[in-house]
C-alpha cells in the first residue's frame, strides 16, 4: 500500500469519525411524567439499568437525582424545554414593594 493511499484511508476514517461525533452530540430534551403524582421533570439524559426497573435523570430544574419505578417519557424541543425550566418568578422579585 502506497504512502497516498495509507493517508486517503485515514482522512476518510477520520472525517467520518467527525461526522459521527457531530451527530451524536445533538442534545435531546426530555419531558418525563410520574403518572401517580401527575409530576413533571425535565432533563437532556437519562439511564436505565439492564434491568428495567427504574429510570435514573438529573432534574434540570434543581439538579437533584431522579428515580421512578413508573414514567411517562417524551422528548420536547429545545424552547420547550427551556420554557419550562427557567427560573420561576416569585412574588417578592415581582413587587415594587
């Protein structure tokens, strides 16, 4: 194999490489529901043990750890997910008082 050849193959493995860590990279915004409670929770990943029994997050909303034995899970855009994490105005911050 030919000096040429050996760098055209690496470039190649290299560009796809790129091209693969550029599309795997894409945040996914989740919504999930604990249908008991009707709670919502917000996060971008979320874990499931090999075997099943509970969903593991990060709860964008304060950063605490999450596990729910029932979920409802959807993914959301990114506005909505922004919307409904931003900080809540409270009363105090709202008066001119």
């Amino acid at each position: 194999m030919s000096w040429k050849n050996t760098v055209s193959r690496l470039s190649l493995m290299v560009g796809a490489a790129a091209v693969l860590t550029a599309c795997s990279s894409q945040t996914v915004y989740y919504e999930i529901t604990e249908p008991s409670s009707g709670n919502q929770f917000y996060t971008t990943k979320i874990e499931r043990p090999k075997n099943d029994s509970y969903l593991k997050f990060t709860n964008a909303e304060n950063d605490a750890e999450v596990r729910l034995t029932e979920f409802e899970v959807r993914t959301i855009s990114e506005s909505q997910f922004e919307a409904a994490t931003k900080p809540k105005a409270t009363a105090d911050a709202d008066s001119d008082g």
